[in-house]
C-alpha cells in the first residue's frame, strides 16, 4: 500500500486540524479514509501490475535489470501512485510524520566530526527543518526560497556521505530520506492537479 495514501487518510488528525476526524467513532470519517487508501491501492496494483508485463517482455528481449527511470526502479524514492497527480494534503501529512521522526534522529556522533563538519551538518540541518516547518505552515504551498532550498540541502547532504558503510552515514541517510520527500511535496504541489 502506498505509504502517501496512507498519510492522506490520516492528514486531520496527524495534523490536529480543526475538526478532526477520529476514525473510531465517525462512521462517515472512516468511509473517506477508506476511499482514499483504496484509491491509493488500486494505483499501486495497476502501476505493478504494468511494471510485471513490461518486465516479462524485457525479459523475453534479454534485458536482466530493470531500467532506472520507471518510479518502480527505486521504490525507496517518494512519489504518488496513479496518473492524477498528488494529494498535497497527503504530501502534507508525509512531511508532518517524518519531520516529528526528522527531529528525533540523533545527530552524528562528534568523535566522527573533524574541523568545521559539524557546523556544516548542524547548518543543514537546521536548513532542512526550517523548509519542513515552512512547508507546514503554508499547508503545503511554500513560496520564495523554500522552494528551491531542500534540493539545495539534499546535495549538502549527499556530499558528506561516504560511499560503502560508515558510522556519519546512519544519520546523514535518515537526513537524506527526509530532505527528498520534502523536495518531492514542494515540486509536487507547485503543479497543479485536481486533487
């Protein structure tokens, strides 16, 4: 199931919005956050589902790995499943989860840090949380700078990280993760769709 849908049926009560749902005792509540993940799931069945044939006809041709550019790829990537185009509010509530979990992973530990790398992670770091909390207090529609600053510290990030296994890249990956799905809501609802 497509973890975004997921996000999206739980969007008024992750984000204590007036009137929230809770889905325990609103009958009506729970047959729309059952809409949503069905419509999420009938998605991602049918994106598999073709992602299987085309494999099989690759296959077939002799071609052993799957081609990067299809979203299935790399499904640690965040996306939306289906051709309509994101809920912003479940791109919201996405960001809303992981940046409550964003703030609790511990930072890189200072023995591993030489010179002036700390101040440097301690600076995108607070970049990062600063876009997070942009993009939450405009309800997913961050304007000016935000815009652009998560891809900018998502590259940050990447060229602190060190190829193979090493102790500063457990932290520096869960940045990363984080830095991308921020990046993916704000490029995603700059475009308009009908949801």
């Amino acid at each position: 199931m497509c973890r975004l849908g997921v996000r999206a049926a739980r969007l008024p009560r992750d984000l204590g919005l007036p009137g929230r749902e809770d889905l325990r005792q609103d009958t009506a509540a729970l047959l729309r956050a059952l809409d949503v993940l069905e419509a999420s799931r009938a998605a991602r069945i049918e994106e598999i589902e073709v992602f299987a044939a085309r494999r099989r006809l690759e296959k077939a041709a002799g071609v052993r790995t799957p081609r990067g550019g299809h979203p299935l790829a790399s499904p640690w990537r965040p996306r939306w499943p289906g051709p309509a185009g994101p809920s912003r509010l479940g791109l919201v509530a996405a960001v809303a989860n992981r940046r409550a979990a964003f703030l609790q992973v511990p930072h890189p530990d200072p023995s591993l840090l030489t010179g002036d790398l700390r101040g440097r992670l301690m600076e995108l770091h607070g970049r990062l949380d600063t876009c997070a909390a942009d993009c939450l207090t405009a309800l997913g529609r961050p304007d000016g700078p935000s815009r652009d600053e998560p891809a900018a510290v998502a590259a940050g990030i990447r060229r602190h990280l060190t190829p193979g296994y090493g102790p500063l890249n457990v932290p520096l990956l869960q940045w990363l993760r984080f830095a991308e799905l921020l990046d993916y809501a704000v490029r995603a609802t700059a475009v308009p769709h009908a949801r």
